[in-house]
C-alpha cells in the first residue's frame, strides 16, 4: 500500500443520511444500533458497513485518515464521537470549501505537527459525487467513486490488502 493519507467524504459515502446532510442530525441523539444514530425528530444517520474495521485496518498499518465533507462542523463532529470515529481522525476539514483544499489543508497540518511530506499520488479520496472526485484526480491523487469505482467498504479493503 503506496498511500499515506486517506479522505473520505462522509454523507452517502461513510454513512446513510435521513436528511441528505449530515449537519441536519443534531444532538440529543441515540444509538439504535451500533451503527445507526437518530434524533428526537426522527432524523438518522447510519454507517456503511464496513467502516469501522477499514478504520482500523488502516490505523493499523499506520496511515493517516481524514474527512472532507461539506458540513456544519459542530454537528458533524457530534456524530462522528457518537460512533467513535473521530479518534481515528487527522485534521478533518468540514465546511464548504473545495474537495482537494480541503485535502491540502489536512497535508498541511499533518507536515506540520508530524514533520513528513505527503505528495497528492500518496492520497487516498473516496467521495460519492464525480464533481468532487474530479479535481482531486487532477491535482494528482487517487480519487475514486463510491458506488461505482468503489461498491463497498469490504471490497475497498480487500483492494488494499
């Protein structure tokens, strides 16, 4: 595995969205499963499968993981506690900039606070939108699609293995 950096979009790519936007689930929110959170409104947010074992696979081999995700951070950032995936997190950028910013802000910080260098074809980005996945590709990183370069989080591991 030639990767340093992996990023991944959140809403319809790490996980299912009631409300289309991640940022729309807000606290006070309950476990109905471990991988399904929902709110007093009726508003869910449910992992993919899979998930959580990539995390952990990765970590394992020692890569960085990130987040680029056009969403309120505050409530985001609830959600991703709540399912215990923020300690696998570096740097994650959400807001409502571009895609590959974003990922040059989190290589960024990474150089700084691990003194390394990560080049864009040492990156990994997994989105659901070809708007997105586009000029990531051409900045120079693997940029691929979920559901459709990319179908599951099983079959992404077992392309990294």
């Amino acid at each position: 595995m030639n990767y340093k950096l992996f990023v991944f979009d959140l809403d319809e790519t790490i996980w299912t969205v009631s409300e289309g936007l991640c940022s729309l689930v807000r606290p006070p929110f309950r476990l109905s499963t471990p991988d399904r959170l929902e709110n007093d409104k009726g508003y869910w947010v449910e992992l993919k499968p899979g998930v959580r074992q990539l995390f952990k696979f990765l970590r394992s081999k020692k890569r960085y993981i990130s987040i680029a995700s056009r969403n309120d951070s505050g409530p985001t950032m609830d959600l991703l506690d709540a399912f215990g995936l923020s300690e696998y997190l570096d740097f994650p950028q959400l807001g409502w900039r571009p895609k590959d910013e974003s990922i040059q802000r989190i290589i960024k910080e990474l150089s700084k606070r691990d003194k390394i260098s990560i080049k864009p074809e040492e990156v990994f980005f997994l989105d659901d939108w070809p708007e997105n996945v586009v000029p990531v590709k051409l900045w120079g990183a693997t940029s691929l699609l979920f559901g459709q370069d990319v179908q599951s989080y099983e079959e992404l591991m077992e392309m990294l293995k």
